[in-house]
C-alpha cells in the first residue's frame, strides 16, 4: 500500500493550518485590563469568505502554485485543501494571506519527506499498512456519512430562522457595558509600612487634583498614572461588558453618572482610580447581524441529527452484539510476566 500525494497534502494542510491557528490565538492572547478578570464573550463566527468567479478565473485550476524538486503543487490541489478546512479556518486564512503562503510552504517540506520515506518502502512497515487502512476505512465513513446526510439547500427558510432566533434571544444578548479610564499607583500586596505611606501620600495628590473643576482626567492619567498600558491612552481601558467586572468595580461603576470619578479602589496590584467615560445599555443583537452564523450553525445541528438518525436505523436494521465480558477484561492490568531464572 502507498501513500497518495493528494492525502498527504491534505493532511499536512490541515495539521499546519491548525497549529498555526493556534499559534496566532496564543501570540494574539493578552491579559486582561485590572478592571476585568474574564473575556467578553466571543461574537458568533463569521461565515468564511468564498472566492468570486474573478479570482477563480485568475489561477487555473491545474496552474503550479509551487515546486520543490520534481514535486509540484497545484491550484486545484489546494483549492480542494482549502474546503476540507472548517468555516474558522478558513476565516483565518482569509483573513491572513500569509498563512497560506507558509502552509504552501510546509506542504513543500512535506513533499520531501514523502519522497524519502516512500524511497525507503517506510509504507510497508506493518505498523504503517495497519494506520493507512484504518484512514482509509473512516475516510469512506465520514465521506459517505456527509454525503447521506446533507441538508439541501432550501433549509432553514426565513421562517425557521426567525423562529430559531425568537426561541434563543437570550443567546443574542449583550450585556451593558462600561468604557472606562484609571489611574493607578502601584502598591505590592506585602508592601511595607513605608511604601503604603508613599503610596497613600501619591493617592490623596491625585484625588485632590482630579476633584478639581474643569480637571482634565486624561491628561493626569498621562502624568501620573504608572501603569505603563494605560497611562500613555490617557488612562484608557475600553469598553468591558458588566459581567466582566470584578465585583468590588461592578458596585462602583453602576453607581456612577457619566464622566463620574469614582473613591480609590484597593486591587492585588495597588490602588485604582477609575473614571466612568460611557455607558452602553444592554441589548439584543438584531436578527441581519446574526442570520449568517445562525444559519451555518441550524445547519450544522440538522447535519448532526440526520448523522445521528442515519446510524440509529442502522443499526436497528443489524442489531449489534457486544461480548461485555470480553470488553470489560481488556480494562484489566495485564499480569506481570514471570521472572526468568
């Protein structure tokens, strides 16, 4: 049994343009700002970007995108790559063209280990022969699987979305949220005596100054604030949804009118003078801003269930039969080998 070059790339595709994804979520990852101590939610993904006729009509589909040695990858390789990719990954690439351009690149590396490893027959070694048969067999399951149980075209109709979306509106929600700015005077949380009283003494300036009529928060948070991310946006945090905010901030801030200042608030890191900017009520996302993603996600569930359904009549059809007695020992510890003599 041999390796065909159309599975490699695919595989090779997949994997690079997953730990690459990943990568990027890690390298995009940053803490959150002292007021917030949880993620705002995630907005619902957007539906990946398709080709238009135009840009299809730029690359054919047997063009050679790439060359390594006597391999060569073609359009139509990794057009076809590219849809085994799920809705987010292909949101990512299109997004980042780059990303593209080093998995054409990693597929090139592959080739060359293809090459070598087929030369010295590794796809003979037993173990091998015994992996490539079982991707082969869920290969023909899971194609076949999503060829029995699609959903056409016509579904969901506008009036199932709507009816979809009225159901879980509370899914849809967004919460009030809150644009704050801060000043801040760090203060370790074992500071001694000395350190707190400098710390107190800096604070109490501050309070005095931005108390004043007609002070200018911003340019005192440029000023005096040492919190190094915020100080140089004028003391700016963002906005930060109610249920992200640390309880003790939450009291505060919702008592607040617009511009308010509020007393000095004690965290792990030193002292927090936090400035309301703005509010934004709470309210549902409107049915337009959703319907794609709703849409991709009835879908998805509707696929699932055919799935579900399909194996169910099947499995009615030829009742199983499962030796438990059998299944359960091969749980059990395998007894230790006798000592040889």
């Amino acid at each position: 049994m041999t390796v065909s070059n159309s599975a490699l790339l695919a595989a090779a595709f997949l994997t690079t343009v997953s730990s690459m994804s990943m990568a990027q979520a890690q390298t995009q990852t940053r803490n959150p700002p002292p007021a917030a101590q949880r993620a705002a939610p995630a907005p619902l993904p957007a539906p990946p970007a398709q080709p238009t006729a135009q840009d299809n009509a730029v690359v054919k589909g047997g063009e050679v995108i790439a060359r390594v040695g006597d391999s060569e990858v073609t359009a139509e390789e990794v057009r076809a790559t590219i849809q085994m990719l799920d809705a987010r990954q292909q949101a990512t690439m299109a997004r980042d063209p780059a990303l593209l351009n080093q998995t054409v690149r990693a597929l090139l590396a592959n080739r060359l280990v293809l090459k070598e490893a087929t030369a010295k027959k590794w796809d003979h070694q037993p173990s091998v022969v015994t992996q490539l048969a079982r991707a082969r067999d869920g290969l023909i399951v899971e194609t076949y699987l999503q060829s029995v149980t699609a959903v056409g075209d016509q579904y969901p109709s506008e009036a199932e979305i709507k009816s979809v979306y009225e159901t879980n509106a509370s899914a849809f929600l967004v919460p009030r949220r809150f644009r704050l700015a801060q000043i801040v005077v760090n203060l370790a949380k074992d500071a001694d005596k000395g350190a707190e009283d400098a710390a107190r003494r800096k604070l109490d300036d501050i309070m005095r100054k931005v108390k004043q009529p007609g002070a200018d928060f911003g340019a005192l948070a440029r000023a005096l604030s040492e919190d190094t991310a915020t100080a140089g946006r004028e003391g700016e945090i963002g906005w930060v949804a109610e249920p992200d905010l640390r309880t003790e901030i939450r009291a505060q801030v919702t008592g607040l009118p617009k511009s308010g200042i509020g007393d000095p608030i004690r965290l792990e890191d030193g002292w927090h003078v936090l400035k309301l900017v703005d509010t934004e009520a709470s309210h549902t996302r409107p049915l337009p801003d959703v319907r794609d993603a709703l849409v991709q996600r009835m879908r998805a569930e509707r696929v699932e269930a055919n799935r579900r359904a399909y194996v169910a009549e099947l499995l009615k059809q030829t009742p199983p039969v499962v030796n438990e007695i059998a299944l359960s020992r091969l749980l059990e510890p395998k007894p230790d080998a006798a000592p040889s003599r």
